[in-house]
C-alpha cells in the first residue's frame, strides 16, 4: 500500500521528462520553417529592391550628368513620337505571343497577351518571383480548359527557347561589339564568347536527347527533394529518383514532338521580337535627336536580354538601363541621351507591363469569382428530379 504513491510519483516524474525532450511536432516545426522562409524572401526582396533603386539613382552619377538634365531631353520626345513606341511595345507582344501559341497548341492570341503581360507584372514585381508568376500562368490556364502536362510542357519550353535565344543572341552580339563594333577590345574575344553560346546549345541539346543525363537528374532531384523535406521537417517517404526520371522522360517525349511541329514559330516569333526591341530602341533615340545604326541598335538589346536573363533584381532594373547606357556611350552616344533613350525603352518594355498586367490579372480574378458564384447559384437550385 505503501508502494503504489511512490510509483505513482516515479511515473508522474517519467512523464515530465518525456515531455521536456518530446520532438516538437511537425506541424509547428512547418509553421517556424514557413515563418522563417517567408522573412527571409522578405528581407531578400527589401534587400535587391533597395539594391535596384540605388543602381537607377546613381545612373546620371555614372554617366556624368544630373536628373534634371536627363528630364529636359526626355521633353524633346513629342507626343508623336511616344504614340509610335506604344505601337511598337504593342507589336513586340504580339510577336511574343506567336512563341506562346505555338507552345500550347489551343492557346488564341488573346489568351497568349493576358498570360504574358499578367506573368509579366507578377514576376517583375519581386525579385525571383518566377515562381509566382508560373502559378498564375499555371491557374489562368487551367481556368480555359488546359491539362497540367500541357501547361508544363508549355512553360518548359517557352523558358527553354527564351533563354537560348536570349544566350546565342546576347553571345553573338557580344562578340560583334567587342570586335566589329566600337571596339573597346580586339583579339579572340569573339570566339571565346561564340565558344561558350555553342557549349551551351550542345549542353542543352545532350540532356534532351540523353536517357542518362535525364537519369542522373532525376536522382539528383530526388535528392534534393529528400533533403529538403528533411531540413524542414517533413518527415514522408519519399519516393525514389526513377519517379522522377519517368516524369523527366515523359516531359522530354512531350517537349520534343512539339518542339518537332513548332520550332519555326518559336525561332521567327522570338526573332521577330527580338527586331521589334531594336527598333524600339532606335526609335527612343530618333526621338532624342541621335539616331544610329540598325546593327548597334540589334547588338544593344541582344545584350540586354542576356544581361537581363537571370533577373536578381525586379525585371533586372538597374542592371538593364546600365548595360544600355554603357553600349551607347562606347559607341560615342552622349550620356545623357543614352540615359535618356534607356529610361524610354525600359519604360515600354518594364514600367508599363505593371499596370496593364495587373489590370489582366485582376479581370480574370474578376470574372473567375464571378463563374464560381454563377456555379453555386446554379447548383443551389433544386432538380426537377430531386422536386419530384
């Protein structure tokens, strides 16, 4: 009789023990690493934005001159002259377009503009928000009637054909500035840089065509994945890499019989608007009073879009309007006129995507909640069979 309080203290203290040293719960353990995730993204995006801001403040200190001065020639620009941008700008999407519908067979023009100027926005509205703008892309598609494996198959390879184009264009303007152009260096520069766009195409071209380049991916992403999960504590099984490898061989049979039935429209729509930029840009500085070849004008913006390929900052702002300054002035264009002609150009080509992309999305946000209250009051009538 005398043992049983005792025993029963022994385990109360057990108890106590066991629950000092309980692993805290998964869930609470998602919570603190979705917390600290999202402060840390935060912190990145207040970082860049700052970073961005002061590359654009320092811009006229670059160049040698003031914001007020930039000002004044921007003035010279008449009304003519930006309504002829604008035309362009409107051009150059539509030319976009043509590599969106040929990506996703079904897609009309129409539906191609709202996809790219409502990623746009959202995507040059934070740094690295690619992510983001996939899941709208991803949303407004499954909204028109689009499968999951179209729209992957989609995105993989507009993003795909984007970036080689923007690498083998940017390479090759490269090499054109730096020898044949205003020539700020001589020597082999132009084969190296030529080198490098080749290795790419062949890179990219082997992990296409290889089962085991697509293998050794897929365990990698297992991996990851696995890692990952671990990290963060989520504790599931997780699946092993030939998942993986399945989905990386399907998506390839996919990405390549389109790309078998497509890839001129892909090549001429992203050439077409890779032109349409070019000659936004002339027209910037014919509006200016500075007019200049067409081959600078094309070898500018292809190196802009490489510069602008990885976009660490929103829309790579502060980086794009100084790679376009620094091209101008070697070829002999004032600073303040290659400023002025930047800002022009990154103002079609960035600033104006934000307003028009969010109008987009916020339409189609608009009319999805009025469908899905459309659908509830429909379904909140009752049948005639379920009356009788």
């Amino acid at each position: 009789m005398i043992a049983t309080p005792l025993l029963q203290r022994d385990v109360q203290q057990r108890d106590v023990a066991v629950h000092k040293h309980r692993p805290v719960p998964t869930a609470r353990l998602r919570a603190r690493s979705s917390l600290a995730v999202r402060g840390a993204r935060w912190l990145l995006t207040a970082a860049l934005l700052v970073f961005a801001g002061l590359l654009v403040y320092w811009a006229p200190a670059v160049t040698g001159t003031g914001w007020g001065e930039v000002g004044h020639t921007l003035q010279k620009v008449g009304a003519p002259w930006l309504v002829g941008l604008a035309v362009v700008w409107i051009a150059g999407l539509w030319s976009y377009a043509v590599v969106m519908t040929a990506s996703l067979p079904g897609l009309s023009t129409r539906q191609a503009l709202s996809l790219n100027l409502a990623g746009s926005a959202v995507a040059n509205t934070l740094p690295l928000g690619g992510a983001i703008s996939l899941g709208l892309v991803t949303a407004m598609s499954r909204s028109w009637g689009f499968s999951r494996s179209s729209i992957t198959t989609f995105l993989m390879l507009t993003n795909l054909w984007n970036v080689l184009i923007r690498v083998v264009f940017g390479a090759l303007s490269v090499a054109w500035f730096l020898t044949l152009g205003p020539g700020l260096v001589t020597g082999p520069a132009a084969l190296v840089i030529a080198g490098l766009a080749v290795a790419l195409i062949v890179a990219v071209g082997l992990v296409l065509m290889s089962d085991a380049a697509l293998a050794w991916i897929g365990r990698s992403s297992a991996a990851l994945v696995s890692a990952a999960r671990s990290t963060f504590g989520r504790t599931e099984a997780v699946g092993p890499g030939r998942s993986y490898t399945d989905a990386l061989l399907a998506l390839r049979f996919q990405l390549l019989t389109l790309l078998r039935a497509s890839w001129r429209r892909l090549t001429l729509g992203m050439i077409g608007y890779i032109l349409l930029l070019a000659l936004l840009l002339d027209l910037s500085l014919r509006g200016l009073g500075a007019p200049q070849s067409a081959m600078l004008m094309i070898a500018v913006v292809g190196i802009e879009r490489l510069v602008t390929a990885l976009p660490i900052t929103p829309g790579g702002a502060g980086a794009a309007e100084l790679s376009i300054v620094a091209c101008l002035t070697a070829a002999g264009v004032s600073g303040v006129t290659a400023l002025a002609a930047a800002l022009l150009y990154r103002f079609y080509t960035f600033i104006a995507e934000f307003p028009v992309g969010a109008a987009v999305a916020l339409g189609w946000r608009i009319s999805q909640s009025r469908q899905k209250a459309r659908t509830a009051a429909v379904d909140g009538i009752p049948r005639i069979e379920q009356i009788a």
